[in-house]
C-alpha cells in the first residue's frame, strides 16, 4: 500500500488518532447509571455495537428503548450533558497515536481530515488543546453531522479529492468508505468492535494493529 499515492486521507478519531473509546464507553456507562446498573450496561452495549454513531442517537434510542419505564432519570439534555463533562476530561489525558507525526511528514502533499461520531465543536477544542489541529489541513468534522452525510459532503464540494483512503476501527466506519468508494485500513488495537475478525473475513481489506504499524509497512516498502 502506498500511502503518499493517496490525494486525500480520512481519519476516524476514537480508536484510530486517540486511544478514547474506553473513555467513551465508561462516560456511557455513569451517564446512565441513575436509571440502574442493567440500564447502564444495555446502554454500554448498544453504544460499542454501534461504534461510530453519534451520542445524540444513542442516548435518544437509550430513552426510547432501553430506560426503563417509570423509573426517574435524567433527560437527554442532562444525559448529554453528563456525558460530555466527563469525556472531556477523559480525551486530554488519552494516549495519541505513536508515529503520526512522522506519518504526516512523509505524506505531507495528501489532504488530512476526521470524520468523527463525536461532537464536531469538542473535536476541534480538542485537537486545537492537543496541539493535532493544524495536521488537518482539510477539516475536523463530527456530530451531529454523520459520517455518511460528512464524507458525501466533504467528495461533493471537492475537499476530499481521490483517490481516497479511510482509517478507521469500526464496521460502520468500513460501510461509509466502501459506499463513497474510498479504500479502507482497520485499525485493531484499540477498537471495541469485537467481531472484526469474521467481519472482515468476508472483505478485501488492510488490516493493522496501529497507524505505526500501518506507517512502519510504507517506510518499509521505500
């Protein structure tokens, strides 16, 4: 694979830039402990199989579905909220990907951009305190915007120009490339999705267990 052949590349944040989907998962977890203990882990169990959906939808699907009735909780404002204290605190600590420094430099004529299910506002505040913002030369993007409706828009007004590659840690990562024609690497290491082995068994894909690795392959093929 050659990475510096590729005009765009579009990185999924959690789990792929940011060692954060633990971070996620566990602020899930407390965000919707005052329902109880059986709630909160069908919540953390709704959240990881639908890896990459937006906090919005699933703490509405939690109310809609999971809640249960006639036990007093929070709101999805309150929901929202509870989460979003927590995460924040949670992403300034988080380890961030060994060797995308390096990655950058040696694909440094390829437009970067993250397409991401967390809060686009967060995201940005984030990567600006982390000092990753100016990596991204074509964007951060996040909720409550897709990844689908992120990735269309970003190929319709040219900002993702192809040939295209997506890194990504999920299965609904794979679908948003596979459907806008981008090629896909998965990154295994910090991913929650359990059953990417027999998933991407059925699929012609790269598979890594860091974007080192990922990097080590390119400089090993120059």
């Amino acid at each position: 694979m050659n990475l510096s052949a590729y005009r765009s590349i579009v990185f999924d944040c959690d789990g792929v830039i940011l060692d954060s989907n633990r971070v996620k998962t566990d602020a899930f977890y407390n965000a919707t402990l005052p329902y109880g203990e059986k709630a909160a882990e069908a919540m953390v169990d709704y959240h990881v199989r639908n890896g990459g959906i937006s906090r919005y939808r699933k703490f509405a699907y939690f109310l809609e579905h999971l809640a249960p009735a006639g036990v007093p909780g929070p709101d999805l404002q309150a929901l929202l909220a509870a989460y979003a204290t927590e995460v924040k605190t949670g992403l300034l600590a988080c380890e961030v990907a060994g060797g995308l420094e390096a990655f950058r430099k040696h694909t440094g004529g390829t437009r970067w951009m993250v397409a991401s299910g967390g809060d686009q506002a967060e995201l940005r505040e984030l990567f600006e305190a982390r000092g990753l913002l100016d990596w991204f030369d074509g964007g951060i993007f996040g909720s409550p915007d897709t990844k689908e409706e992120i990735v269309k828009r970003e190929l319709e007004n040219g900002n993702v120009r192809m040939p295209a590659l997506f890194i990504g840690d999920s299965r609904y990562d794979h679908q948003v490339a596979h459907e806008n024609g981008l090629d896909f690497v998965f990154l295994s290491r910090w991913s929650e999705f359990a059953g990417w082995k027999d998933y991407f068994a059925a699929h012609d894909t790269t598979i890594k267990s860091t974007m080192k690795d990922l990097f080590a392959q390119e400089e090993g093929s120059n």
